[in-house]
C-alpha cells in the first residue's frame, strides 16, 4: 500500500525533528510519453500522462525517519499568505 501525496492545502512534517522542507521519496509510476527523437536518435519527452502513481517511502533527509512522516495542513492554504507577502517587512510601502 502506498503512502499519500500531500494535497495543494497540505504538506509532509517529520513529526522527529520538524522538518517541513527536505524528502527523499520513492515512488512508481506508470506513464505514457510521447517521446520525440532527433535524426541523430536522441529522445526528448515531450508529453507526460501519469496513468498510475504510488508513493512507497518518504524519508526525512535531516533525520532519516521513514516512520515519523505525517501529512498537516498548509498554513497558507487559504491564500493569506499571498496577501502578507505584498507587505513591507520595513513598514514602508
């Protein structure tokens, strides 16, 4: 069984050390590519369709649990972050 991809309103915590940033994930997936290739028969992908994705193991790159990964929500997922960001830090508009 896989482990779950964090949606767009969350993210993956190392509930270990606190790590929001850094994952090694290991996963499979099943695609199909269009793969265009040159008259000197390099290939190039062109156009991804994931047909089938499983994530098998997430791993914190600061500690290395495997078995302290959680899924939390983002704190700007409501989009209140877009707006503080186009504040000044100084103040000053």
């Amino acid at each position: 069984m896989g482990i779950a991809m964090p949606g767009d309103s969350e993210r993956w915590r190392c509930t270990g050390c606190g790590n929001l940033t850094r994952f090694d994930v290991t996963r499979t997936v099943r695609s199909e590519d269009f793969v265009h290739q040159d008259l000197a028969g390099r290939g190039l992908v062109e156009e991804r369709s994931v047909l089938t994705e499983t994530v098998e193991r997430v791993r914190c790159r600061w500690c290395g649990a495997t078995d302290s990964v959680e899924i939390v929500p983002r704190p700007d997922a409501d989009g209140s972050a877009a707006d503080a960001s186009a504040e000044s830090t100084t103040g000053r508009a």
